[in-house]
C-alpha cells in the first residue's frame, strides 16, 4: 500500500515538474508571432475582411493563460469606406489555469485598449456589416453541431470575470442615405466584479459629437449590476446618467445653440425571457438654456414608475409627475398595448394649480396688461384620455380658468390622411364667461398711426381679405358649443349655444343662437368653398332687443331706445372681400317700436301758435320718441335700395327711399319729414363714414303750399274758418322756414 502511495506521489511530482517546464520553456522555443500569417488567413476566411496584426502577439502560461494583440485591424466592407471597420491598439485576456482542472472559468480583468468601431450604411441603405451576419448564417449549422458535441464532452460549472476595462475607445456612425454623422469618443468603460451572479459596478463615460446635426456632449452612467443567470434577470440599482449638453444646433442660425444638463437616475430590472422590464423611482432633472426654447431657460423635472413588456408590447406608468419653469406641474398615470405596430394608450393627468400670467413671465412672452389683474392668475385641470386606431380622445375633460368653469369632451381622428387636416369633434361648455376681463387696459393701447393712416390701412385690409378657401376645404369638424353666461365688450349674452360643422369645404356656423338685452338671436352661417366660385350666405333674426341698453353698453346716454328686430338673408359669392360685396343679394328689414331717438325732436306740439316754439315744461328738448321705425331693403350685385323706410312719431312722421353702394360704401337717400305744419325734405349723399346732408329748401315752400291748399279744400268742405286755418299754416311754415335758415331759434 504504501508503495503504491509512492508511486503516485512520484507520479504526481513528475506531472507537475513536466507542467512547469513546458510553462518556462513553450514560451522560450515558440514565437506566436510566427503564425501571424496563418492567423490572419483564418480571421479573413472566416469573415471575408482583411484582417491585419501589425503589432506583436503575446503568450502567456501560468498562473494564467492568455493572449496579447497589438494594433490589430478589420477591413470594412468593400462598398462602404477604405477606412478600416475595427481597429484596437491593444487586446488582453487572461484565463486561470489551475480552476480550468476544476471545470471553472475564472478571467482576470479584460483589457481592451484604443478601439475604434466604424459602423453606417450606405447610400443605398446597405450596412457595412451585413456580409458578416451573411457569412455567420452560412457556418452556422457545422458550428451547431460541434457545440453540440463539445458541450457533451466538456461542461462547465461556473464563470467569473475580474473586470472588464475598455479605455479611449471611439465608435463613429455614418448614414450616407441621410448623410448624418456621429461620433462617440474618449469611450471609458469599467466593469468591477467577482462574480456574474453577484453584484458589481460599472461605469461608462463618453464623448458625442456630431456635424450634421450639430451635437457635442459628454455622457457618465454609474450602476451596480446584478446578473441573475438563472432566473434570465439583469438587476441595475442605483443607476445614474449625466449629460453635459455643450451644444446643438437646430438649424436655427438666428438662436443660439441648446445647452444644458441633464440627470437621470432610476433601479432597472428586466427579464429578458418573459420582455418583462420594470423601472422604479426613475427621476429626470434638466436644465436647458438657449435654442427654441421660450425663456432661454428651462428648468424641467419628471418623476414615474414604469413597467414595460416588449414582448407583450406593453406598458403602465404610475406615480407620473412633471413640473416646469418651476410654475406648471402634472401628474398623472397611463398605460399602453400594441406599442410596436398599432400603439393604444389611455390615461388620466391633472394639472395642479398654477398661474398662466406667471408662466408667460417665466416663458419671456409679452407680458398681459388686461383690464383685471387679475386675469389668467389661476388655471387648474383634469383630463381623461386615449389614443390609438388613429384616434386620440379626450374622453373627460374639466378645467378651471379664473372664474370660468370648462367641462367637456374632445376627439381628434384620422392623423395618417395624406390630405386635409385630422378630423375634429367636440363637445364643449362654460358655465360663465368674462372676455372683458381679459381684455387689453385703456393704458397699454398705443396710438401707433394716425387715424388717417389707421382708416387706410384698414380699409386696405378689408379689400385685400379673402377667404382661405384651401384652409375650408381641409376642414372636418363637427362640434357643440354651450356657454351660460358671456360677456363681451360690456355686452351680456347668456345662453348661447352654437354648432360648428365642417365636411368636402362647406363650413356652416349653423344654429347660433343667444339671449341678448332681453332680445333672442338666432343665425345660420355658411361658407360653401366647394364650389367653384364659393358661395357665403347668411341667415339672422334678431327679436325684442331693448335698444336702450344695448347702446347703454356702448356710450354713457344712449343714442336711442325701444324694442328691436332685425332680419337679414343673405347670399355671396366670390372669395375675396370685396368681390363678396359686389356680388351681395338679399333681403334686411328692421324695425323699432315705442321708442325714442336722441338729438333732434319731431313734434309739432312744441310750437305754440301764439309763443311759437314752447316746449312743455320738464320735456327733453333734443329727444324725438317714435311710435313705430321700419326700414326694408332689397339687396342686388351689392346695390341695397329701399322704397320703405319709414318713422313715425305721435304726431309726425318721416317717409324715405334711396340706396347704398356696399362695394363702395357710398350711399344716396332722401327722407321728407312731415312735421304737419310742413313737410321738410333731406337728401343724404356721400361715403358712408362722411355723409353730405342738405336741406331742399325749394321743396319746402311747394310743400307748404301744398299744405295750405289742402287745408282750404278741407275746410271748405267741412265749412271751417278758411282764412283763419290758412293763416295759422303760413304763419308756422313760415317759422319753420325761417329757422331752418339759420333764423331765431327761441
């Protein structure tokens, strides 16, 4: 027994000292450099590249087994570039050799020095290494077996690596079908461990720059890195990234270019047999200066938890918050199916409150001077919605602006048309409206121009608008519109509803209606740009409108007073504004009951035959109250005349007939104001703005004559006091005369 003992030791002993020697004497007798041509002939059948060793090979034995390559290099693909596709400077692996006996694989730190990795596509869409992947599918079942066969005969019972260090590496991306160009440089990557099981760090730092899109930016990325090989996870906890923005151009030459930092952290684990990747405490913080950005500065921060299934395409975001210009901040939840061929996505976010006036501050936009200061100083809301089959839906919608309440729904659909706009349906309400308190302050509006220059400019303006006609045509809209209470320009309106249609270029803002000064309105409006030569018409009717007030709104003594109505049916054809008012047909009738006109005084009751003009005591003397006001107009080529209008008073009344040139705004009208004691006719020519009023003094003596005479016939057949009749009639023509000569005005 203890022979044989000896025997094996000296078995043993001899073993080793044999190891030992071939350890101190392979690498003496053998130069791995010797076979660099065979290497390189290997590589390149393998690959079908050209494959360089320009430095020496390196052998090593014990403890470790291992390899040295110096300045080695890859051809690239002979329709892509002459510039190598992969050079390293220097490459080192080093295996155990005593764990090898044990079945293990223990590697010391990889070390991989200088790389620099060229990769793109052509201009073509070719990318310089699909030969390769060609090259592999075609050894790829020989390679299956052998695997299989040496699986059989050698397994393998762990694997541990040291670390693994990459240094100064560079990877370049070039796309000549898009003729961009990125180059990340400085690459530095550590990886620290022991075991793939067990827990170790890794860091990566990196410069980006680009020409075209201009970027230039340094990245870092910390984590620690758990591999759990046996349950197919990879865990990263604690992983931060640091972005250094130096510049990026946005084809803007005007703007200086984006820069900033951003900081990204978050805990990572993802299982990449069921796809399944959760995100935890994921935090964003930026800081981003120049570019498009409104401000130049934006200070952002985004908070979330996310869970993400790539094979089941899938995704749900919780505990979502956002804030920016340290003003707006949202939270919310969403979650998503079908992400990588059909997305549907739904969710629900709140926007805390906040105040728009400071959030236009803080975006450098012209400050608001409105009416109340108050104005856009709170704004909060909540929204439900959807997307997907190219559909987003704004489901639930509810927002708080001031004093205003908004509720609603909202749905946008067919993103993908080629032609037209989405097409748009809503449904939206207010409870109470104030536009006025939004309004510009009396100070912030500025004389700009003269009022000459202003009338110009804008009667250019008018003769140069036109309708967008391809804008119409694009349209597809159906909505609904409720507001209880609005006010505008001092102007109150409450219960106005609206329906705004849109389809194949006809557009009709059709019903409006709305209670207004205790009057209803209801309108039908449509735009018809299918056609070609567009077509606009215009249907209003306006009932009981107190006068009085609606002016009241307007000046501080109303013009005028009583109850009104309005109806209008109108019809135009052309695009451009004034081809509209030269092509106008239609009918508009007004009318005004019980009321009174202030400025002049139409009664003959305030002439005493005696006193002569007497006013009544307490009576306002520039005010003239009618019974009944009715004007009718017939509308042609833009030509309104009227044979109808008519005034009548307790105990006067006024006929008259004439036209208006819309296209030119000019009109020609004459009136006769029969005051009973005469009849005075008055002819109103001219622009619009600047009308010309005379007084056709020759007709009032034939008037007045006239008036004699029928007053003598009259009374001669009811046997009246002629002479006493006829004379009281001249004697007040007469002063009638007299004062609208500029004579005594008692």
């Amino acid at each position: 027994m203890n022979k044989t003992i000896k025997i094996l030791v000296v078995l043993a002993a001899s073993l080793l000292i044999i190891c030992v020697a071939a350890v101190i004497i392979i690498p003496m007798v053998v130069n791995p450099n010797d076979y660099k041509p065979q290497v390189e002939e290997a590589v390149q059948e393998a690959t079908g590249r050209t494959f360089q060793v320009e430095g020496d090979i390196e052998l090593s034995f014990f403890p470790w087994i291992g390899f040295r390559l110096n300045r080695v290099s890859l051809g690239n693909a002979p329709w892509f570039s002459q510039v190598p596709m992969t050079r390293i400077k220097e490459a080192d692996v080093k295996v155990g050799l005593i764990p090898l006996l044990s079945r293990e694989i223990v590697v010391e730190t990889c070390l991989l020095k200088g790389l620099q990795l060229y990769l793109g596509k052509d201009s073509s869409g070719k990318s310089n290494w699909m030969d390769l992947h060609e090259k592999q599918a075609e050894t790829s079942t020989s390679d299956q077996a052998k695997k299989s066969t040496s699986e059989n005969q050698f397994s393998i019972k762990s694997i541990s690596v040291r670390g693994v260090e990459i240094s100064d590496a560079e990877i370049t991306w070039e796309d000549q079908q898009k003729k961009e160009k990125y180059t990340a440089s400085s690459i530095n990557m550590k990886v620290t461990g022991s075991n793939l099981s067990e827990p170790f760090t890794a860091s990566l730092s990196m410069a980006v720059d680009s020409a075209k899109p201009d970027i230039k930016a340094i990245m870092n990325l910390t984590s620690q890195i758990t591999l759990e090989l046996s349950e197919n996870t990879i865990l990263c906890k604690g992983t931060q990234i640091d972005i250094d923005l130096q510049r990026m151009s946005l084809q803007q030459p005007e703007k200086k270019p984006l820069s900033g930092k951003l900081k990204l952290t978050g805990d990572l684990k993802a299982d990449w047999k069921t796809g399944l990747a959760e995100l935890k405490n994921l935090e964003l913080a930026s800081t981003l200066e120049g570019g498009p950005i409104p401000g130049e500065r934006i200070d952002a921060a985004l908070a979330a938890n996310m869970v993400l299934n790539w094979l089941q395409q899938t995704i749900v975001v919780t505990c979502l918050k956002a804030d920016v210009y340290n003003n707006l901040s949202l939270t919310g939840t969403f979650n998503g199916k079908k992400l990588f061929t059909s997305p549907v996505v739904n969710g629900v976010i709140t926007l805390d409150n906040f105040s728009p006036k400071a959030l236009m501050k803080a975006m450098a936009l012209p400050p608001l001077d409105a009416m109340d200061p108050k104005a856009l100083t709170e704004m909060e809301a909540n929204l439900q919605f959807s997307y997907g089959a190219d559909k987003a839906v704004i489901e639930s919608l509810t927002v708080h602006l001031d004093d205003t309440v908004f509720t609603g729904q909202m749905t946008a659909a067919h993103f993908s048309k080629t032609a037209g706009l989405p097409s748009l349906t809503f449904d939206l309400n207010a409870d109470a409206l104030d536009v006025d308190r939004y309004l510009p302050s009396k100070k912030s509006e500025k004389v700009t121009s003269s009022p000459t220059a202003d009338v110009s400019s804008n009667k250019n303006a008018k003769e140069s608008a036109e309708l967008p006609v391809e804008l119409l045509k694009s349209l597809d809209v159906d909505g609904q519109l409720k507001i209880g209470k609005l006010r505008v320009y001092k102007i109150p309106t409450n219960n106005i509803e609206a329906r705004v249609t849109a389809q194949n270029g006809r557009v009709a803002l059709s019903p409006l209606s709305l209670n207004i000064f205790q009057g209803t309105l209801n309108t039908d409006v449509v735009v018809d740009a299918s056609l070609k030569t567009p077509l606009s018409s215009l249907v209003l009717k306006l009932k009981q409108l107190d006068l009085e007030k609606t002016l009241g709104s307007f000046m501080k003594t109303p013009a005028a007073g009583g109850s009104a109505g309005l109806n209008m049916d109108l019809q135009a054809k052309g695009s451009k504004y004034i081809d509209m008012l030269s092509k106008l047909d239609g009918k508009i009738s007004l009318a005004a009951l019980d009321g009174y006109i202030r400025g002049f005084r139409l009664e003959p009751g305030r002439f005493d035959r005696q006193k002569g003009y007497s006013p009544p005591a307490g009576d306002v003397p520039n005010l003239t109250e009618f019974e009944r006001v009715g004007v009718d107009f017939d509308i042609k080529d833009g030509l309104a005349t009227t044979r109808n209008i008519k005034v009548k008073t307790h105990n006067a009344s006024i006929d008259g007939t004439g036209s208006i040139d819309l296209a030119t705004q000019r009109m020609d009208m004459t009136f006769d104001a029969d005051l009973q004691i005469m009849v005075v006719p008055i002819s109103v020519e001219g622009p619009l703005t600047d009308p010309h009023i005379t007084v056709n003094t020759s007709r009032i003596l034939m008037n007045t004559v006239k008036r004699v005479g029928s007053i003598l016939e009259k009374s001669v057949k009811t046997g009246g006091d002629v002479g006493k009749g006829a004379v009281d009639i001249l004697r007040e023509g007469t002063k009638g005369i007299i004062n609208l000569f500029g004579g005594s005005k008692k």
